[in-house]
C-alpha cells in the first residue's frame, strides 16, 4: 500500500540521480495563457518558465483550478498559449498547426488521463492498437504490438474483454499501455490515479515508474497525492501562474510546510 506520510522517498530510490547530464526535452520561457469570459480576462500563466530534462520523472502540484491540466494540454499541443515559447521534443508545438499538432502527438506524446477513456465498443486489445491503426499501421502488427504492451502491463489475458468488463486499475493500465504502444518520449500523465483506491493507486504508479525506467521515458505527473510526488525525480508546485519547487512561495521565495 502507499505510505499514508509525506516523508521523502530515499534518493538512491528515485529514477535520473543525474538530471543534469541530460539534455532538455521540454523548455518553455514566458507562458502565458489567457481566457477572455463574460465575466473579465481569466490569466492563468504569467511568465511561467519550465525545463525538464530527457529522463526525468517530473510531478506536478497545486489547487484545483490552478492550471495544471491546461499546462499539461500545452506540453502535449492539444491547446496553444497565449503568449511565450513552447519547445516539447525539440518541436516549437506553439506554432504547429492542427494537422501538425495531431501527427506530433501521435509520434512524441503519451498521454494519460484520470479518466481511461477507453472505447467501450472494442476490446481491450483494439484500444491499444489504437493509435497504431491512426498512424496507418496494418490492423495485424497493429495488434501485434498491442498485445505485447497489454503483456507489459500484466494484462495479456483480458485482451478481448471490453472496459465494461474490467475493474478500474485494469482500465488505466489498458490505458497506459495504449500511451505508450506507438513508443512516444514523452509521457503526460494527468491524475492518472484519481480514481482509484489507494491500494490500486499505489500499483498503477508502480507500474508507471517501472515503464518510464524500463522505456526510457521523460514523464509529466500531475497529483494531488504528495507520496507519489515524492518518488519523482523532483516536485514543482503551481502557484500564481508560476511553478516553483515544492514548498517554495512563488510570491515570497519562503520555504512553506504544505504541498
């Protein structure tokens, strides 16, 4: 089960002990991304800067409302900023157009939600093969590869089972697995254990970290969970618009106690 303290994970335990000596998959300087409602201009990122090296496994905290799915649409060129320069996978994806973006996500991002979104008309094994069926693959290799990433996530034996027939940690590691089955670099992974229980939770986080280890991942969490949080690679806050690292004040640069 996941430890129910916040205490720090020891450091020989977390994936890239040398960030440093990685090149950067992802630099953004200057974000700025604004709403214009009926009620007045809603900025949610003002100056937001971010570099995350090849390798890394990145969590991503804050309030509800702070912004940390848009940013996270951002990274995987499913929004566009306001404002600023969004380099993901040495590709400028704040200029890309919709085509583009689509054929950039489908060859560089990974993308998990906190819902599965599986297709509940096909088996287990045809989500998988999903985003190797839109990039042109024969339906064959499609789920040939398929099958084996359902092996990888220990699930080879519910491969014809639709969603409906599978508990809830099982539909987020078929839908880990359909991430990751067109071999991205990056994995942006968005609550991706919000829904489920602790225990459950505790297993699928394993079985991310051992994929973005075994894979060679750079990966993007986003949790309200702070021990999770602390088996990454390092911990950012969002606050104000601004990531800051973890209990650091974007406002006063202080130290805090509460993630």
């Amino acid at each position: 089960m996941i430890q129910t303290t916040s205490a720090a994970v020891p450091q020989d335990s977390r994936p890239v002990r040398d960030p440093e000596l990685r090149a950067p998959i992802i630099q953004v300087h200057n974000l700025e991304k604004t709403y214009h409602t009926v009620h007045g201009t809603l900025t949610l990122f003002h100056g937001l800067d971010l570099d995350v090296r090849s390798g890394e496994l990145v969590a991503i905290m804050g309030q509800s409302g702070a912004g940390k799915s848009t940013l996270l649409h951002i990274l995987g060129a499913l929004d566009a900023p306001t404002q600023g320069t969004v380099h993901c996978a040495s590709t400028n994806v704040a200029t890309l157009s919709q085509r583009e973006a689509a054929a950039f996500r489908n060859r560089e991002i990974g993308y998990v939600w906190q819902f599965h979104y599986l297709l509940p008309e096909f088996s287990a094994l045809e989500n998988v093969a999903m985003p190797l069926l839109a990039r042109g693959q024969t339906r064959r290799d499609a789920l040939a590869t398929a099958s084996n990433w359902l092996r990888e996530v220990d699930l080879e034996d519910r491969s014809e089972h639709r969603p409906g027939e599978l508990s809830g940690g099982e539909q987020q590691r078929v839908a880990l697995a359909r991430a990751l089955v067109a071999s991205p670099r990056l994995l942006l992974a968005d609550e991706p254990t919000g829904d489920l229980d602790e225990t459950t939770a505790g297993r699928v986080f394993d079985l991310l970290e051992r994929l973005h280890l075994s894979h060679g991942l750079t990966s993007i969490v986003v949790t309200h969970n702070p021990d999770l949080a602390a088996r990454c690679t390092r911990t950012l806050r969002l606050e104000r618009g601004r990531l800051v690292p973890w209990g650091q004040s974007s406002q006063s640069g202080i130290t805090t106690g509460t993630p």
